[in-house]
C-alpha cells in the first residue's frame, strides 16, 4: 500500500460511480505484513509522506466520500503500544499466550485502555477530516482472559468489555454524528441490536461466495433489515470457496443490501468494468427500494432450483425482483413467482423491455420462474441471475 496506488486506484473507483471509497488495513504504524504495527494508530509516514490529508483531498475531488479500516481492541507484540503496556492485555499470570492473526486482545474492561483508544481514535477522525466513515474490525477470538490486576473484576469482563466498546462509540458518535461506523467481527460476529444502537450497518461474513452469500442473507434478512448488510462483490475464484461466478451474479447477489466492491478492480478487464459501471448505476437506481421497501422472499435458496427476492416501495407503485438460478436442470423447481404488496387495480411496466400487466396478474399469476436466454438449448441452468423493475403506470 503506498499513496500513488491508492490515489490512482480511487480514480478507477470513481470512475465506476462508487461513492465511498475505503483504505483498508495496512495504513498505520510499523504495518508492513500482519505481525505488526496494531494498537499503534499513527499514519504510517513510508507510505504516505504526506500523511492521509493527500488521500482525502484527492478522492473528495473525485466526488466520492473517505472511509477508513480499524481494529481498535487488537494488538500486536511488536507494536509500540504492546511495548509500552504489555500488561493491557488480556493476560493469566504463568501461562503462555495464545496468539491469533498474530495479535492479542485489549483488556477494554480497563479505563486507561478506552481512554487511549477514544484518543487515537478522535485524532484520527480530527486530524483527516472528513473522514465519512469507520470500518471497526474485531478479527480473532478471545484467549486468556485474565485481568490479574483486578481479580474481583475478573467474572464481570466479558460484560465490562461489551460495554467498553459502546462506550468508545457513544463518545465517537457524539462528537463525529457525521461518520458512518460499521461493525465487523470475524465475518458477521458482532451482528446483535446491542451493537446496531451505535453503528449503521454490519459486515455480514467474510465467505463472500455469491450462492454461497444468498443463504447467509436470507438468514441474516429474517433478523435484520437489509439497510444494515453490508454485501461485496469480490474476485473469483473466490478465496474461501474457490468457486467461480459470474460478475452479474456476484452483482445482483451484492444488491440485496449495502453494495460494495471488494475486488481488485486495477484487474478487471474493459468489459468487467464497463459491466460494474452499469450494475452501480441500476443498483443506484433501486437502492432506496432495496433498503427501505418492503421485502419479500418469494422462493428461499435451496441447493438446487431457482430462488427469488423481492423489494416493494411502501406505497406499492414501484417493486424490484431478482431471480437466482444457483443449479439445477432447465423446468425443475417452481415455475412461476408470485409477487407481494402491489396494487391489484394498477397497470405496471417492467422498465426492461416494456412488459404490461396488472398489478393483480403479477400477484396472481405471477412471472416465470426460469432463467433462460433465447438461443439457450442447454439442459442445465447454473448461476444466472436477473433483476426486473416494475413501475406502475
């Protein structure tokens, strides 16, 4: 990571329509590779001379927003916090520590850690405003959690940490009401209502595999407005599962919720870009259906057959439909999808090809269930997608 890159990596963004750009983890402290450099949040001058400031400018030039990666309750041993407070660690006296990721984990019960971190923190977002937006990260499991120090404290920590995590949030929240904080724990660790009071969306899970992602939403979504899930679209073959998908899919999977793009777009090809510049602009177009309408999940994911999602404005003049065909053989599952929430004595037009029918046919007799191009003869149909609006006329 140095300033160059991630200045001409914002113009890619930028010119794909994004509206927040974030740099992740790498940006701090003595971080050359994941052995070092956490708990010490100070920019790191190699790889940005001129601080973050010439970041920030350039991307709010650019027209887009600055957001920015933390992972405040972690620390690493060659950090010069670590140095400084080993003992700020979770810790038991004559054991030997359990490392994750390579880090340890911040005592948070303790007034002297909150204080630090709540500084750090408020400098950061003072010093390179406006920062829009905070990526909070919690990236391993808890190990040795002693406090020595404080034996009559020791049952009440995993109570006294929650709320210390809160507690930095509430005084970040009070004096930057303007950022945006996401939670993210482990993929979706830290998806409670406990930790939504203080933070607006919530980083689902790291298996970011598109038919894989279509169960972890439908769950998700049965808890969880879709305001608040945060969905990537990221390379293939994808890291954990190493399936590959198609673009549009990972796309239209993605836009169930809060759409973002965690691939390495300085890869993409023309034709991958010029596909994400429209998948941006018609998720742009239906995003405020998406995350305040009302939804419907008309045929849930199953290993094989067609699944579908549907959004409906409140006020039932304008609903979004998307239709995934994971696996399966052409004709086999559903056939047809019955919409919800539409005015039955309205006439609607789907905005792709001009489509007419009443809103009572829609919900009635529905649309068909399959995924099919013309000059498809296959006999299986696997990962396809579509997205259809309908509008009432």
């Amino acid at each position: 990571m140095r300033a160059e890159q991630q200045i001409e990596l914002a113009r890619l963004a930028a010119s794909l329509g994004i509206e927040l750009f974030v740099v992740d983890d790498g940006w701090f402290g003595a971080r050359d590779h994941d052995r070092a450099g956490l708990g010490d949040w100070f920019v790191n001058r190699d790889k940005f001379p001129n601080g973050l400031r010439e970041l920030v400018d350039e991307v709010r030039r650019l027209g887009m927003e600055f957001g920015i990666w933390v992972e405040p309750e972690m620390v690493n041993p060659d950090s010069d916090l670590f140095r400084a407070h080993p003992d700020w660690a979770y810790h038991v006296e004559g054991r030997e520590p359990t490392f994750g990721r390579n880090q340890l984990v911040l005592n948070l019960a303790r007034d002297d850690v909150r204080e630090y971190l709540t500084q750090q923190l408020r400098r950061l977002l003072a010093d390179h405003g406006p920062i829009r937006f905070l990526k909070w990260d919690h990236n391993r499991s808890w190990t040795e959690v002693g406090w020595p120090e404080r034996p009559r404290q020791q049952r009440e920590v995993w109570v006294r940490h929650v709320l210390g995590v809160y507690d930095i949030l509430r005084q970040l929240r009070r004096e930057f009401p303007n950022v945006l904080i996401e939670s993210c724990a482990g993929g979706g660790g830290r998806a409670d209502l406990g930790i939504l009071r203080w933070t607006d969306q919530v980083w689902t899970s790291d298996n970011t595999d598109a038919a894989d992602r279509l169960r972890i939403q439908y769950g998700y979504s049965r808890a969880h407005s879709p305001r608040v899930m945060v969905n990537w679209v990221t390379d293939v073959p994808n890291q954990q599962t190493g399936r590959s998908t198609p673009l549009e899919f990972r796309f239209h999977v993605a836009m169930q919720g809060v759409l973002g793009i965690g691939g390495d777009i300085a890869r993409w090809s023309p034709a991958e870009m010029a596909l994400a510049r429209r998948m941006i602009a018609e998720y742009r177009d239906i995003r405020s259906l998406v995350q305040f309408g009302e939804q419907y999940w008309l045929k849930p994911p199953a290993t094989q057959g067609p699944c579908a999602v549907q959004y409906v404005s409140r006020d039932g003049q304008r609903t979004v439909l998307f239709v995934y065909q994971v696996r399966g053989l052409r004709g086999s599952g559903v056939r047809r999808l019955r919409l919800h929430g539409l005015d039955a004595g309205r006439r609607y037009r789907r905005t792709t090809d001009g489509a007419e029918s009443t809103g009572a046919a829609l919900m009635g007799a529905g649309v068909p269930a399959n995924i099919v191009e013309p000059s498809d003869s296959s006999p299986t149909l696997d990962l396809r997608s579509s997205l259809q609006v309908w509008e009432a006329i």
